[in-house]
C-alpha cells in the first residue's frame, strides 16, 4: 500500500494527508486508477480519525460506509504527491458524510464523497453517532 504522512496544519485545525502516487496504482493510461481512489480515501480517513480519536478499540465507535461517489476532475500520474483533505459535510442522527479533497501542486484531482453509518461496535447495528466523535470530527473543519 501506499506510504502516507500525516500533517496537522499548525495554523488551522485542517488535516493533510499526503500520498505518493506509486507506478502500480496507474492503469494503461498512465494516470490513477479509480479504484485507487478508494484505497487511498480509506487510508486518509484512518489516519484522520486516529488522530481526532485515537485508537478505534479504545474509542467504542465503529461505523461502516453506506455509499462511495468519487467525482474525478483532473489527473494524477505516477511520482504525483496527491494532498488528501478530510471534511464532514453533513451531520445526520445515525450517518455522516466526509467529503474528501484531493489536489496535486494546488491542481484540482478529485472529490470523494463518503456516507457513513454509525454502528455498535462489533455489530451492523446502526446508532447515534456519539456527542465525542462529532466534536472531535468538527473540530478538524476548516
């Protein structure tokens, strides 16, 4: 998988996760395969709740994502460090959305719109999204 770096903007509250494209990730044309996308949001949003969460078994929330949109704009190519930034853009009682956005040197890449559904831990039962995980989660806006 792909090696990522958290960066916590010192200035603001704003989550940066930066990936390096790797040659495997492209496809024939040369550019990130859509897919990879998904991998790569999957990263991002781990390293962004551990660090307004921290560990996912100490936390006792769980959620499971309930709809991926991915919105391309424009290319990433092998070498391309692709900036990650994490945003909730809707609160609902028992889901949220994170739309993730990703830029190469400031280029417009792609949008990732994630669903989540809070659920028991360890059950596929949905639940309130708990009071810590919105704050901690809101917390992170820009």
């Amino acid at each position: 998988m792909t090696t990522v770096s958290p960066d916590l903007a010192t200035a603001s509250t704003e989550f940066v996760e930066r990936v390096r494209v790797r040659y495997g990730e492209c496809d024939q044309q040369g550019v990130v395969f859509n897919a990879n996308y998904l991998a790569y949001a999957d990263d991002v949003i781990g390293q962004w709740f551990n660090a307004v969460i921290g560990s996912w078994a100490e936390s006792g929330f769980d959620c499971m994502v309930k709809k991926a949109t991915i919105e391309w704009s424009s290319p990433a190519k092998s070498g391309d460090i692709i900036e990650f930034r994490p945003s909730v853009t809707r609160w609902g009682n028992t889901s949220f959305d994170i739309t993730i956005r990703a830029t190469v040197e400031g280029r417009h890449v792609v949008d990732i719109l994630l669903v989540y559904v809070s659920t028991v831990p360890g059950k596929n039962t949905p639940c309130p999204v708990p009071a810590n995980i919105r704050a901690g989660l809101s917390s992170r806006q820009d």
